[in-house]
C-alpha cells in the first residue's frame, strides 16, 4: 500500500521517469555505462546526504536524492569518469543543504551540481538520457513523462510560459541569423529543452506555487536563457535561465515571508493594545 501511495506522488512520478528513461536510453545506445553511472551518482548523492544530515540532525530526504543522482547520469555522457559523475552528484546534494532558505534549496540541485562541472571538470554532457541521439519518435517518452510529472505537480502555467516564450524567442532569432538559435529548435537540442523544462524546471521547492508568479518565473527563465544561448550558444544556457527564476522564486518568497511576519506583528500589536 505504502509503494502504491508513493507511486503517485510526483517524487514516485519523477523516480519512476527517470529510471524507465535510464533503461530505454540504455537499450538504445547499446551500452549499459550509463546505468553504471546513474548507481554511482546516487550512491554518493546518498551517501553525501546521510553524512550531512547525521552531523547536522536533518532529515534525510531520499527521494529527492535519488532524483538528484539520476538526472545528473542522465545528462553527464556516459563515457564520464566515475570520479567526476560522483563529485557532481557531491556538489550537487551539497548546494541542497548550503544554498537554503528556511530549509529549502534556493537552486535546483542537479542544475547547480551540472553547472559546476562545466567550469570545473569539463565534462561533456550530452543529456543521452532525453533521446536525443535516438530517433525522432522516441522524443514521445519525454513528452508522456514530462506531462504526467506537469500534471501532479500543476505546473502547467510555468511550463506553457517557459516554453511559448522560448520557443517564439528562439524561432525569431533563427529568422534574424543570431547566433545558432535554429539549432535550439532542432534535436539533440530540442530534447535537451524539453527534459529541462518537464524535470527540472518544474521542482516545485525552488519554483513558484501560484499560477501569476510561475507564468513570470517561466518568462524570466526563457528570456534570460535565451539572451545567453544567443551570447553563447550551447546547452549551459539552460541552467543560468533556471538560476535566474529560481532567484526570483527565492525573492519572492522572502517578500511574501516579509509581509507575513509585518502582518501578524500588526495584529498581535492591535492585540496588546485592546487589552490595555
């Protein structure tokens, strides 16, 4: 009953996601290095998250670790060293614990572990796990995946937001010849975005909860990552436009807390000054 129950919450939705993905992918590439490193990414995301939490007294949280190890496998090639999938998942469950606000991570941990590796240790990251060196059709799993977790976690403004702005920025600029924004349209890139948008963008602890703000949080992140894929090109974009809208979530939150706090002292001093 308990498996049942955990199934259907968008952690089991996400886990299940990423392991069927992980195996399809696997099938696909004709390699089974990828599953290597997806058990060596968890593990030490695991084990980096047990020792913090045992020496802080937090709460272990295992499914968002394990989620955490699998997207990291799941982008890193899967010719990437053992040593370097580890520290990412390392660095990635770290930021988690460090990078918070009142318990909650600020940035998406497997963009912050993933970005990190680019200027660190160089690695490629291919994002295999989302198909994108496999036929077209097999884009399909994303997109049933990627609705499902949508769906549970209703982020649908955020995701439609993201998406529509990206996409019509991105075609516009293909028109206008800046830089390689035709290719952003087109696979392995395209699939890249769509993994991006369904898996990570959606984290509901470092994105916005009510429809307004993520429909803004979804507009933030395609602007600003579509300014540094012109800039820039490649697939690091991704992450700053996600770091972009996980601060202004994180700004907001601070915000709202900010009127919270003023509003219950307000009361508690109208309070204090009837019963005088």
């Amino acid at each position: 009953m308990e498996a049942k129950k955990w199934m259907k919450t968008p952690k089991g939705y996400v886990a299940i996601a990423m392991t069927l993905y992980l195996v399809i992918a696997s099938i696909g590439s004709l390699t089974w290095m990828g599953i290597k490193n997806s058990f060596i990414s968890v593990s030490a995301a695991l084990i980096t998250d047990y020792i913090y939490c045992a020496i802080f007294k937090r709460k272990i949280g295992r499914d968002s670790t394990v989620i955490t190890g699998l997207i990291i496998s799941l982008i890193l090639n899967f010719t990437t060293s053992s040593l370097v999938v580890a520290a990412t998942a390392i660095i990635a469950i770290l930021s988690k614990h460090l990078l918070v606000y009142k318990k909650k991570p600020i940035f998406n941990p497997a963009a912050f572990g993933l970005f990190i590796n680019i200027f660190i240790f160089q690695t490629g990251q291919s994002w295999w796990g989302a198909f994108g060196d496999l036929p077209v059709w097999t884009m399909i799993f994303v997109l049933v995946g990627g609705y499902l977790v949508t769906d549970r976690v209703m982020k649908y403004p955020q995701l439609l937001s993201y998406l529509g702005t990206s996409f019509v920025l991105l075609f516009f600029m293909g028109l206008l010849n800046i830089g390689d924004a035709s290719d952003a349209l087109r696979p392995p890139f395209i699939n890249a975005a769509l993994f991006f948008a369904f898996f990570m963008l959606t984290d509901p602890p470092t994105s916005p909860a009510k429809n307004k703000n993520q429909v803004i949080f979804g507009i933030l992140v395609a602007v600003s990552g579509t300014i540094v894929y012109g800039l820039f090109g490649g697939l690091t974009y991704l992450y700053v436009g996600a770091f972009i809208g996980n601060l202004y979530n994180y700004l907001n939150k601070r915000i709202s807390y900010a009127k919270s706090a003023a509003k219950i002292q307000r009361v508690n001093s109208g309070h204090r000054a009837l019963g005088k």
